[in-house]
C-alpha cells in the first residue's frame, strides 16, 4: 500500500500503515485474496506482461506480486511502508522479488520493464493530481518503447450522494460496515473500515484518498506521453458501463519513442 506525506487528523500515513495494518492487512481465500479476485488479475498481467519483467508502485504484502512471479514473471516492487514489506518477507526473499523502499510518484528502480501495474485503487492513495500525474512520469521512465502501465481504480459514487449527504456505504457485512465520506471541493475521500464482534465496541481503521474521474485519469496518462488501449469493468475484461463501480485501464506508451 502506497503512502505519502499528507495527514489525516494530524496523521501522517507513515503511522497510518504501521506493522498493525500491515500484519492484518492479509486476509488469505477471501476478499481481495479470494481465488475468483486474485486469479484473474495474474492472468491478465502475466498476459501483458508478456516475456518481458513487471514492476509494481506500491507492492504491499506481495498479494500480486507473489502470485504473477511464481507465473514465471519477474516482478520488482516499490513501496514506502517498511512494515508492509516487513509482511511481505514473510512470504519470498529480496532475491525472488526486489523491492526499493520509496513514493511511487519518484523513487526508481534499477532496469527497464515490458510491464507497469497499480492494483486496487492504490493510485488514489497519493493525495494530490500533481503526485498522480507524478506517478505516470515515473511509470513511463520505467518502461520499454511500447511498454504498459495498468491501472485498477474504483469510480467515484457522487451519484449515491443526495443534497447535504457526505457519507456512502460502500459494503455492508456481518461484523464489518465500510464507508466513504468525500469532501467534493477537495476532490478527497476517507473510507472508514468498522469492524465489530456482538458486543458494543467496533475498531475502525480509516484511509484518506482523492478520488479520480476516468476522463482525468486519461488526460494524466497522456502528459506522460500514454495512449489509452483498452478499459474494462473489470479483470476478466468485462465491458465498462455507466454504472461500472470500477474498471481496469490499460495505457501503452508509443513503440517508437
């Protein structure tokens, strides 16, 4: 999980993604590790990546990473927080994925790769469209005449928000309520994660994020020289619509540059 230097309540992120959030931050067979979210994103980026070496902004845990290398890719990653790479070491050495610890807006790692990715809305987490555009730059640097840099990003839920209203459930479980509450002149959100047993007390962990529209997300690609090739729904290539509540872009940079 990427993290920059803004605050949320007096918060920096550094302390937001401490070794609690880190070593909770797995949940093996379920959520986003659950085989039918998991497999069709390695598929998809051991696809695109073709013969050529991958490189993940903001590597976290390794939920990809681990996968798409035992696919044969190799994967070097990047990411700010130590505990999450702490948590990651849990699972493959520094030999079988590289990781270099820094911001995903500017810290370089070492080669050149076929193949740049953002998972699960990472990208959000760098909180101005000045670091965004940042972390564009940063992929293109990264990459191979005619590489790809692919992007998985939830879609702002506005239309959800009635007059007066702040807040959006976004899911609602046993034992667990999730929301978002927006600030629209800011173009910021901060999702709050409740999790709760029967009695009383809940635990929340919150995150702050600016949110993208897909047309801004397009116009950030292409001040750092990107086309868009493809935008699905979703991993498995199902078709984006209106009411698509995330998607998965894909941007190619020139083959000839």
């Amino acid at each position: 999980m990427e993290i920059s230097g803004s605050n949320l309540g007096g918060m920096r992120q550094e302390e937001i993604w401490d070794a609690e959030a880190a070593q909770g931050y797995d949940s093996p067979g379920s959520g986003m590790f659950a085989p039918e979210v998991l497999g069709p994103t390695v598929d998809r980026l051991a696809e695109l990546a073709g013969a050529g070496p991958a490189l993940e902004f903001a590597i976290g845990t390794g939920r990809v990473a681990v996968p798409l290398r035992q696919r044969g890719v190799p994967v070097t990653g990047i990411e700010l927080s130590r505990p999450m790479i702490d948590q990651l070491r849990t699972k493959v050495d520094e030999a079988t994925v590289p990781v270099v610890v820094g911001d995903m807006a500017t810290a370089t790692a070492p080669g050149e790769y076929s193949l740049v990715y953002l998972v699960y809305n990472t990208i959000s987490n760098l909180l101005s469209q000045a670091e965004q555009v940042a972390c564009f730059r940063n992929a293109a640097r990264h990459l191979i005449p005619g590489g790809r840099f692919v992007i998985e990003l939830w879609v702002p839920e506005l239309r959800k928000l009635p007059p007066g209203q702040q807040a959006v459930v976004f899911q609602s479980k046993p034992g667990y309520v999730g929301l978002d509450t927006y600030d629209v002149l800011r173009q910021q959100v901060v999702s709050h994660h409740f999790r709760f047993g029967d009695g009383r007390q809940a635990r929340v962990f919150r995150s702050p994020h600016r949110y993208i529209w897909p047309a801004e997300l397009d116009l950030m690609a292409q001040l750092a020289g990107f086309e868009l090739e493809s935008r699905h729904a979703d991993w498995t290539g199902a078709e984006f619509t209106a009411d698509s509540r995330s998607h998965v872009s894909v941007y190619r940079l020139p083959s000839g540059r």
